[in-house]
C-alpha cells in the first residue's frame, strides 16, 4: 500500500526522483526578502513587520491595491497599508445604499430616472416596432431596407402616390393576363368571365378579416370603379382607414405566397406554370405594399403588423374553395387602392 507524504522543502526533494515509492506532494517554500514592507519615516507603526514573505499570486497580496505604488510585482513598497477586502465591500454597498434612498426619497425609480424624455412621435414608432418585431419580415420590411428599424428616406408623397397608382396598375394587368388560365386549369372553365357568372356567389376572402367596413367595401366589385362621391366622403376619415387598408394589402400579398408555396403542386405539370404567374403577381403586389409603407411613413400613420397567427394558410383542401376568392379580391383590391390614392393626392 502507499503512502502519502506532505513535506516543506525549499528544493525537490531527492526522493520524489524516485518512482512506485509513494505520492509526495512538494510545497515549495516562498523566498524571504530582506526588503522592509514600509520604512520608519513613512509607515511608523509598531506592527509593522521587518520583513514579509513574497506572494505567488496577486490575490494572496497582502499590500494596499489603493496606492499607486503598490502591486503584486514591485519588489520595494513605498508605502504600507494592509488590504482589507472587508473595507471596499463595505464602501460599494454604503454608495448603492445612498443611491437606492434618493431614487426612493425622489420617487423615482432607476428605469425612469435614467430615461429621458420622449415625444409622443417617438413612443408611437417604438410601439410600431414592438409590433413590427412579432411580423415576417418579408411582410414587415416590403422595400428591403437594409436597416429594417431605421427611418427610410421617403421623397415626395405626391411621387409616392403615382409610383403607387401606376404600380397597381401594372400589378392588375399582369395578374389579369393569366384570368383565364386560373379558372381553366383550377376549375375547369373555359373563361374567367363565364365561370364569375356561373358562380355568382363564389365567397368572400378578403372581407372575412376583420376589418372596418370602408376598408373593402361590398359595393366594389371587379372592373368597376366606386362612385366619387363615395370616394370624397372617404377622404375625411382617411387618415383612420389607411393602417387597415395597409394591413389588408398585407393579408393580400401574404395570401398569394401561402396559395403559391402551399397550395399549388409544382410536381403537376398542370399547376406548375401557375405557380409561376402567382408568384410574379406576389412579387408585383409587394411592390405596390413598398410604396404604401412609405406613404405611412410619411404621414406618420401607424403601421398594424399581420402577426404569425393572422397570415392566411392555404393547403390542398382549401385550394379550390377560396382560390378564386383571393384571386379575384387581389384584382378588385388593387383597383379600390388605385382609385382611393389618385383622389387623395389627385394624381392620374
């Protein structure tokens, strides 16, 4: 059986040369220097010894780590005052303690002293955020910042308005090229126009959410404008109708990606070209969501996020029933959108 042995020697010990004869554990002794810790003229007190032990590592140093002059590597101290880590722990808590009674005293608390003041323009766009950071950011962030949370630079709003308008116009006439082939290879009908009136009561898609009543009202339908009046009546409470006419167009464009990547088969040859002429009207209808967002921006308007739980879900068995419904709301929506903006900033 081994044995253990515990030695202090200055020097490895001749025996620890040797194997298989026990476990030595070595404890090399510290050197002593002859350097005083502190001299008479400076540090005179009785206590002071004459000589100290040379530390092997920095928290077994016994010097002051208060004065310049003292650390862990100097061979001679000038000045001598032990460390005592009960004293600094003592002066942290007095300091947290005097501030934790004023914040008290003032009736504050930390968060809100340390906040500054904040307009309410400010706090409108950290709640946008807030609601922002929940949403896709494909649906979130339509232009591709490349900074989402930064303020975009947004030119004229007049600008903005024609680019929306003429970008709504081309989104409807690209989208209305393939009408016919939708309703053929969906539904088996020769023409858009013929299976709209075989199927008058085809449903609702769009209307279903919920939102305000102006935002898509009942009385628009397909190829046919709203009345002006109707329209300048509009205009009073746009600035309240806008955020949900934003969101809608967001339903819209987040409906058509879920209809394209699961709803169509792109293993069926009869869907595949389809799938391709849906995502290109995906990508056209974004383009009018960009400058929508931009014209919220600079009207300063909130903008209503479209949360996960809200993003329109397609699949095979609802195929059928409502793709149609969004097909036809996508080309009466951007119609209605194209007619609300050349009024409201009476562009052509």
């Amino acid at each position: 059986m081994r044995s253990s042995t515990v030695m202090d020697y200055n020097n490895i010990p001749s025996c620890a040369l040797y194997r298989h004869i026990g476990t030595v554990i070595v404890r090399l002794k510290m050197e002593v220097s002859s350097v005083l810790c502190c001299q008479r003229d400076v540090c005179p007190a009785s206590e002071c010894p004459e000589s100290i032990h040379r530390p092997t590592r920095c928290e077994q140093c016994t010097r002051t780590r208060l004065i310049s002059k003292c650390d862990c590597d100097s061979d001679i101290v000038d000045k001598c005052r032990p460390y005592r880590s009960s004293t600094a722990r003592s002066r942290y808590v007095n300091v947290c303690a005097a501030v934790c009674l004023l914040l008290l005293v003032g009736g504050l608390s930390p968060q809100s002293s340390a906040a500054p003041g904040r307009s309410r323009a400010v706090m409108s766009r950290q709640r946008r955020a807030v609601g922002v950071s929940n949403e896709d950011s494909w649906l979130s962030n339509p232009c591709d910042y490349a900074d989402p949370n930064a303020k975009p630079h947004v030119p004229d709003p007049k600008q903005l308005a024609k680019d929306l308008v003429w970008q709504a116009r081309d989104a409807y006439s690209s989208a209305a090229k393939y009408k016919d082939t939708f309703v053929c290879k969906l539904y088996s009908h020769q023409t858009f126009d013929e299976f709209m009136s075989s199927t008058p009561s085809a449903g609702e898609w769009l209307r279903t959410f919920e939102l305000p009543e102006k935002v898509y009202p009942k009385e628009k339908v397909l190829n046919k404008d709203m009345p002006d009046e109707y329209i300048e009546e509009l205009m009073s409470d746009i600035d309240k109708l806008l955020p949900f006419m934003h969101k809608a167009l967001k339903l819209i464009v987040a409906g058509l990606r879920s209809f394209s990547t699961e709803g169509l088969n792109a293993e069926l040859i009869s869907e595949e070209s389809l799938k391709v002429d849906i995502n290109n009207t995906t990508s056209a209808v974004r383009a009018v969501l960009c400058s929508f967002h931009a014209i919220m921006y600079k009207r300063d308007l909130e903008i209503l996020p479209l949360l996960e739980s809200e993003v329109p879900k397609f699949n095979q068995s609802t195929l059928l029933r409502d793709g149609f419904p969004l097909y036809r709301d996508t080309l009466n929506y951007l119609e209605y959108l194209r007619q609300v903006f050349q009024k409201l900033y009476g562009v052509a």
